[in-house]
C-alpha cells in the first residue's frame, strides 16, 4: 500500500484505500490544528469513513497520531466529508513545524444507516462558537446510541472546523422523538454549518415502552463518587420471540437529565456500577417472559425525599435462534459479607452438540418474592452432558427469602457476550511508526 506524504496547504493527489481518498490536508499553524478532507471516489456509498496517519516534527521525530472519522460519517458517490485534528504539543526537544506525515482513509461499513433524521440549527452561542441543535426522528426506525457531527463552512465555501457529539443526551430516539444538543467548534463560525448524524448501534425491530418495567427494590448508598441510587428489578416481554442485545435507558425522576443505560441481564460489576458509561449485561429477555435490570444511578447533591426513576424503554433485537430454558440443580447460597452474597448452581448440557450459554441469572429474592438481587453471565461453550457448575456473587438491597438460577441456551452460533461497538477492530486505534497505537482525539 502506498504512502504518500502530505504537506501543508496543498492539494494532494488521490490516495486510496478503498473507494474514499483524502485530497486535501491544511494545516493552520506551526503545530497545527489540521482539517481535511475525503471524498468517495467510487459508485456506492461508503459507510463509517475514517481517517488515521501520524504526524512528525522538521526533523522527522514522531510528533503524535492522527485518528478521526469523517462528518459526514458515511459518504455518497462523489460526496466529500472533514475531518479535524487539534494542534499537537510542541516539546522542548521537538523542532517546528510540525507536518503530517502520511495518512490513510477507510470504510469501516460497521453500522446500519441512519436515515429519516432531521437536524437544525436552534441557536448560536454570542462568541458563534457553540450551536445548540435539534434532532427529529421523521423516521419509521427506533435508532440508539446517536451521535452527531457538524461542518463549519467560510462563506468562500472551504471547510474551517469540525465539531462532533458523540453522546447525545437521550439514547433512544423513537419515531417522532427530539432530542437537542450542542455542538462545540473550536473557532468561531463564520459561514453556514451542515450536520449529520449516526447511530452507532443502527437500528432495532423491537421497543418495550416504560410499563414493561417493574422496581422491585431500591436502595440508597454512600459512594466515594457521591450517593447513588441502587435498582434492581424485571422487565416483561410481552411477546412470542426472544429478544436479544436488549439495552434500556433510565433516568431520575426529579434530575431527567441524570441517565443511565446499558444492558438487560446486568453482570454484577461493583454493584451495577457503569462500565465506560454503561452498565454491562447479556441483553437477553426470553419470550413471554421477564428478566432482570439493575442499575446504580448518582443522585444530586441536594436530593430530597425518596428518589425514583422512569424508563425510557428498552430497544432489542428479535432472535433468529432457538432458545430453551435449561435444567438448573444443586443451587445453594451463603453470605460472603454485608449485602453480599454467593449463588452457586449446575447448568446441564441436555443436547447432543456443544451448548451455547446465552444468559444464566442468579437471583436472591425476598418474602413476597420480589427481586432483590441480580447477577448473570454468559458462556460460550458448555460441554456434551456434562455438568457446568458456577457461582456468581450477588449485590441484595433486601431480606433474602430465597435463591434461583434460570438459564437459557441454543446449540447453533455463539453471540459476542456483552454486546459491544462494532469497533475496533479494525476501525480502532492503529499502530504508529514507532508501535505506539494513534487512538481517537
């Protein structure tokens, strides 16, 4: 593959790697910032389009990496996109200017198209570095996980800025819903803005609305973050389907700005507690059916009262699999400390092939037989009639009554187990010239 090294405020020729080249790279300092720009050379449509390379200093010394996608994120045929890079830390030992070196564009075509979704500009900050924009669903598709993108135009009609969100703040978006956000350029905008969004997670055939969910037991505890509040309880499907990869979205009642997301059949990671912004779980809801949520929410400084929470819904995925309910034995419990406590029980393996493990729940319940503790987990392989004994510990926010395993399996493929971004690989960080991996700005 060829490399071709790209100096400052020149048009540059094609460079491809698959149907997107970047063309142009300007450079606005000794040490940057950097816009470029990449088009779609070829006759469909790229979707996800990135681009990576590394920068040097005058005397070729590695400087840092360049890893950005392009906004628009997918590309039509002949459609150009931009991409931003800050200006990089000169050191002491670093001799100006700073130039990027090489660089590569790429489709990552990981993600369903986002369509239907319509973006406008509410208002402009006083120093027009900052736009606050909304986002209407005029679609038929319930989208999760949106993120947002902008392009600052010159009225001479050349790029200035990029600006990006990659967190909008609700992750459900239904037909007709609107959410608005800000975008935050890094210069003030002189000309017109166009926008663009994605959903990282594409598209789901399933929505379960708020009264498909039940609390079934609540707690509020002291963290060295702040208090939180804990929650544990079902959710229903109300179909004849299983559902899978099914992620929910919660907020608090008096705070609806304070969410939480992630995934159905929680893993008791510290309590719920978020991974990378989300709580982690195997996202399986089996048909006709309820399984269990828990989640741990922090709770404003000046929070009054009992506090609760609302749901947004959960969105999930119809299963093209058959599930069945496993025969679970030999479960037993013990108290490993305070509001702790170790569920053990053996799954067996009725097929006659290697056994898919989709979601097996450790549950602790009260007198009522409410819910009051959760953990589950997944496996991806459980052996020809042979007993698979496990223990998990469970985080109880109540008076146990009683214990329960419930598994679910399949004999046929193995889902990655937690759902996870589409990348990376290959659409993450990328080893620079001195191995050191270029990861997103």
């Amino acid at each position: 593959m060829k490399l071709l090294r790209i100096l400052p405020l020149l048009l540059l020729p094609a460079l491809f790697l698959g149907a997107t080249c970047v063309t142009r790279v300007d450079q606005q300092g000794p040490t940057g910032p950097w816009i470029g720009e990449v088009v779609n050379t070829g006759d469909t449509l790229q979707p996800d389009v990135h681009v990576y390379g590394w920068f040097q200093d005058a005397d070729g010394r590695w400087v840092g990496g360049l890893y950005a996608e392009t906004c628009p994120f997918d590309l039509l045929p002949e459609q150009r996109g931009y991409f931003f890079r800050p200006a990089a830390d000169s050191q002491a030992d670093l001799v100006l200017p700073f130039s990027l070196a090489e660089d590569e564009s790429y489709s990552c075509q990981q993600h369903s198209l986002t369509t239907g979704m319509h973006l406008r500009i509410i208002s402009m900050s006083d120093d027009h570095k900052s736009a606050l924009v909304e986002a209407r669903n005029d679609s038929q598709n319930t989208y999760y996980d949106l993120g947002a993108c902008g392009v600052s135009f010159a009225p001479s009609g050349e790029a200035e800025d990029v600006a990006k969100n990659p967190d909008l703040p609700t992750r459900i978006l239904r037909p007709g819903d609107r959410v608005q956000f800000s975008l935050n350029f890094h210069s003030p905008v002189t000309g017109h803005v166009d926008l663009a969004v994605k959903s990282a997670f594409g598209t789901y055939d399933t929505v379960l609305d708020s009264s498909h969910f039940e609390v079934t037991s609540s707690k509020v505890v002291q963290t060295n973050s702040g208090p939180q509040l804990q929650v544990v309880g079902e959710v229903r499907n109300d179909l004849p389907v299983d559902l899978v990869n099914a992620q929910f979205e919660a907020y608090l009642e008096s705070s609806p700005s304070t969410r939480v997301s992630g995934w159905i059949g929680p893993f008791d990671y510290a309590g719920w507690g978020p991974n990378q912004g989300q709580v982690m779980g195997d996202g399986f809801i089996p048909a006709d059916g309820k399984a269990p949520f828990a989640f741990s929410i922090p709770l404003p400084p000046n929070e009054r009262g009992s506090p609760s929470v609302r749901f947004a819904g959960v969105v999930a995925s119809r299963s093209n699999d058959t599930e069945v309910p496993l025969l679970v034995t030999d479960v037993s419990s013990q108290q490993s400390a305070p509001g702790s406590l170790i569920i053990t029980a053996t799954v067996r393996n009725p097929s006659a092939g290697t056994l898919y493990l989709d979601s097996m729940c450790f549950e602790a319940r009260g007198a009522a037989g409410e819910l009051v503790g959760v953990s589950c987990r997944s496996s991806c392989g459980v052996d020809v009639h042979n007993p698979y004994t496990l223990s998990e510990s469970v985080t109880t926010l109540g008076p146990i009554e009683s214990v329960d395993v419930v598994a679910f399996g399949r004999t046929d493929s193995c889902h990655v187990v937690p759902p996870s971004d589409p990348g990376p690989p290959p659409c993450g960080p990328i080893p620079g010239p001195n191995g050191t991996p270029i990861s997103p700005d």
